[in-house]
C-alpha cells in the first residue's frame, strides 16, 4: 500500500485519536460536551484502538514513510500510552508512591488470586514445555505448521536478530510490534473476568499451552541456545505481567461469583478499583519486557552467559520487588 493510500484510508481514525486526546483531561478522563463520537470510537474499544494504532506505526517504519507520517504517529502512540497508563508531573509523588509501596502491597494483597493465576498460566506451559520432549508431535494440537515454520525463522541459529520475522525488523518496529502484542494479551486476560472469570481462566490456560508449546518445540528442534537466551531477558516482566492481568480479571469475576453481601453490580464496582491497579503494574510490566524484547533481547552480538546473567538478575529483582517493597510493620 502506498504511503498516500495509508494516509487516507488511517487518517479518519487518527484524527479521532487527536480529538480523544484533547477531550481528555489532565486526570485521564473524557469530557462529554466535547465531540460525543470520540467516546464512542476511542473509549469504548480503547485495548484495541491502541493496538490497531501501535500497528500503524510500525507499519509506517517497516515501510519507510515519510518522516511527516513516522512523526506524528509516533507524537500519537506516545500521547496515548502517557494518556493510558502514563503519570502526570503533578502527580509524581503519588505515582512513587504506589510504585514503591501502593503496588507491591496490593499484590501481596491478593496474593491468592496470583497464586491462582500462575497456576493456570504456569502450569499448563510447564506441562506443554517437557511433554514435547518426549512427544514432540503434540506441538501440532497447538500451533499451526505456518506459525510453527515462522517461529523456526525467527529462532533460527542463522538468523540476524532474534526474535524477529521477514514481515518487521528493526529495533523500532518491534518494539511497536510487541507493546501492542503484550497489551492484546493483558486485556484478554483482563476482560475475559466480567465473565464470571471464566474468559480470564481460559486465556490464562491457553497462553500457557501455546507458550510451552513454543518453547518445547523450539527446545526439541535444538534451539536450545537462540530461544532460551532471548526470552530470558525479558521474562520475568512478560510472565509476571500477564500473571497479575489474569488475576486482576479473576478479580472483576470474584466480584460475580461470590458478591457477599453487596450486590453483583457493587461489588464488581468495588473489586474494578483493585483489578484496574494490578492491571496498571502488569502494563507498565510488560510495557517494559517490549522494551527489552526489542533492544537487548534479539541482538546476537551479546554474550549468551551474559544474557543469562541478567534475565537471573531481572528475575530476582523483580521477585523481590513484589515480596518486599513496601512492607509495614503488619506484614512483617
């Protein structure tokens, strides 16, 4: 598609984001005497706007538009993300204060409904992972043979940067590439709760099988050394972080379970204001594992020792984080 056709058949939507941004104020909410529409086209949708937004970047890159376009797509996903999940100066000090303690409190909080999630994101990837070193054909029941051939190439031990498909490259692209993938899967997780959980547990349980089932097979094939040392750096954020979304929507489906003595209504009203901060840390979690994804993950020039030096050493700085930061007298 030429850069003129993008422009024209994108820029309607663009433009709404422009008018979303503008309608929205300084604490991130939407002022309804200003273009009803927005609310309708941005906020309803807003996981998958943002997705299709991020897209359009990376797609402008991969194609090499012109720098007018490259720009003002960048300035938008930027603005949005601050928007989202961003923190304003004004607030910087109560912005530090749920990072070092809000936070790592609230998941040791819900400590149950984290359990609960690891479980069924952990455990079926553990399974998928060692059963396909001894059945590597059950790779097949998960993923497609074009998915299983793409991720050959992209973990191949001939192949430029890790990680990446012929279809985006570039540290750039990617980094668009795997923000808008990892928030697709957040909110998945997330959403799936007003279910009664039941969409939470189901992405939970699928991403397990399909994360071990690349995994496996990739370690069955022996990939052992591309595949394990680029997800080593960045998953500690990117499991942690879908774990804490599927708990923040096992929250919203606790509230329609098991209501107590409110009604359905109020209590998913009261457990939101919960799930929506678990799903705040898990995004700026997986934000961050895009990051790394992109930039330190794929590069095959660094040392593999030293890519499992700092995976180890993410892992056990985020570990700590949770368990420790933040912690009163109560807790100890």
């Amino acid at each position: 598609m030429k850069e003129l056709q993008f422009v024209s058949r994108r820029e309607a939507e663009w433009a709404t984001w422009d008018r979303w941004l503008s309608a929205t104020t300084s604490s991130g909410k939407y002022t309804p005497q200003k273009n009803e529409d927005v609310q309708s086209q941005i906020l309803d949708n807003l996981p998958h706007a943002f997705r299709l937004l991020c897209h359009d970047l990376a797609l402008s890159r991969d194609r090499q538009y012109s720098s007018l376009v490259q720009d003002r797509l960048r300035i938008l996903v930027f603005a949005a993300h601050q928007r989202i999940y961003g923190a304003r100066k004004k607030d910087g000090i109560s912005v530090m204060k749920f990072v070092l303690h809000g936070f790592p409190a609230l998941v040791r909080k819900e400590w149950l409904l984290v359990a609960l999630s690891a479980l069924l994101f952990l455990v079926p990837l553990a399974i998928m992972l060692l059963s396909l070193q001894v059945y590597p054909e059950g790779a097949s029941l998960i993923i497609s043979p074009d998915d299983m051939n793409h991720f050959e190439e992209m973990y191949s031990p001939t192949a430029k940067r890790l990680g990446q498909g012929r279809e985006i490259s570039g540290e750039w692209k990617m980094w668009g590439y795997y923000i808008g993938h990892n928030i697709k899967l957040d909110f998945q997780c997330f959403s799936g709760g007003v279910v009664f959980g039941l969409g939470a547990v189901m992405f939970l349980v699928y991403n397990g099988l399909f994360f071990g089932s690349v995994a496996g097979h990739l370690t069955q094939i022996g990939y052992v050394q591309t595949f394990w040392s680029f997800v080593v750096g960045h998953s500690a954020f990117e499991l942690i972080g879908m774990t804490l979304s599927g708990a923040a929507g096992l929250k919203l489906g606790q509230a329609l379970i098991a209501p107590g003595l409110l009604t359905r209504s109020a209590a998913l009203r009261q457990n939101a204001l919960v799930a929506i901060k678990l799903l705040t840390g898990a995004a700026a979690l997986t934000f961050l594992a895009a990051f790394i994804e992109a930039f330190w993950s794929a590069e095959r020039s660094l040392p593999v020792d030293l890519k499992y030096s700092v995976g180890a050493v993410f892992w056990a700085i985020t570990l700590a984080y949770l368990t420790l930061a933040g912690r009163t007298r109560n807790e100890a």
